[in-house]
C-alpha cells in the first residue's frame, strides 16, 4: 500500500446498533475496493461496468454481508 489507509476504522468491529454495524460494514468493503484499486480515475471509469453487472452487484452484496458476519460475531450479535 503506498498510501496508508486504516481498514477497520477507529481500530474496533465495536458498534452500538446492528445498524451501525452495517454501516461500518459497508465502510471496510468499499475500503478493501480503494486499497485493491488506489487510482480513483480508474475506480470511477470501473463503477459504470459494475453498476450494470448483476453479478458484480451480488458479488458486493456477499462481501458488505461478510464483513457484518464478522463484526456481528464481534458484538455478540448485540445481546
């Protein structure tokens, strides 16, 4: 990485709501797209092939789901 970027944000899957948990799960996945792909020119030039890809769309989907699996496990599922 040539530019350092924090992945978990504030360094804690903590969360107070599942709303904010998937929030936050939405943040690492677009953060893991800007570490795979740093140049924002060609993330823009990216996002009108995948805005119209059902299956890249799913592919997002399962990663943001992903990442709150483990930041809901990390909360004890907010009990």
């Amino acid at each position: 990485m040539s530019e350092s970027v924090q992945l978990i944000p504030g360094n804690s899957l903590i969360t107070a709501t599942p709303q904010e948990g998937r929030e936050l799960a939405i943040k690492m996945a677009r953060l893991t797209i800007r570490v795979t792909q740093p140049d924002d020119e060609i993330r823009g030039k990216l996002r009108g092939i995948y805005a119209e890809d059902a299956a890249m769309l799913i592919a997002v989907g399962q990663t943001v789901a992903t990442e709150f699996a483990t930041i809901a496990a990390a909360n004890n599922y907010w009990r």
